[in-house]
C-alpha cells in the first residue's frame, strides 16, 4: 500500500473566509488567540471566549482533535450535541464541523 500524500486542511468561518491549518501542530481558537487571522474572524462575536478551543489536525490531514480551553459556551463537534468538557478531547475524520457556544460554526475540511 502506498501512503497518500497529505492535503491541506482549512479553518472556514462564518464569513466564508478560511485560513489553512498546519498538518501536526495545535492551533488555539479564540477572539484572543495568537493567529491574528482566526483573532480577527472571531473577534466580533461575544459567545467566542479569548482562549475557547484547540485543534490538532494529524499529520496525515485525515482527522482533527478538538480540546475545550475552558470556554464559557461550550464547544461541540460534528452532531454530537453535548459539549466537551473542559480539557476533554475528542477526535473526530475531516471534513467535520465546530461549533463555539450555540451559534458559531466553523468547518474543517
């Protein structure tokens, strides 16, 4: 079996804009998170916590973990309804969406 190359993997938000997310390295999302890119896309809604979520996209561009950061309005991911608890992991296949309190939802793909 041969290894497929891995693909980029996009961020979309609610704007339609998307920013592309590093194969194997955690990227936090927030309205005050470091990617000034991500900052800036979310920063005009106030469910979104300064430090609300991290992604972890694998480095074969497949799947992506998504860790709550203690974010005040809950982060679900994919149909699950429930939101992670603080520090809770769950990994989910791309493409996948993300939501961030009850009305922001991002797309992974």
């Amino acid at each position: 079996m041969t290894q497929r190359e891995a693909r980029p993997v996009f961020l979309r938000f609610p704007s339609g804009r998307s920013v592309e997310l590093g194969l194997g390295v955690e990227e936090r999302i927030g309205r005050g998170c470091s990617n000034r890119s991500i900052a800036e896309e979310l920063g005009c809604f106030s469910t979104v916590s300064r430090r609300h979520c991290s992604l972890f996209v694998g480095s074969d561009g497949r799947t992506v973990t998504v860790r709550d950061e203690g974010s005040m309005n809950g982060t679900r991911v994919g149909e699950d309804s429930a939101p992670l608890r603080e520090g809770e992991l769950r990994t989910a296949v791309l493409p996948v969406r993300i939501r961030l309190g009850q009305s922001v939802e991002l797309y992974i793909e």
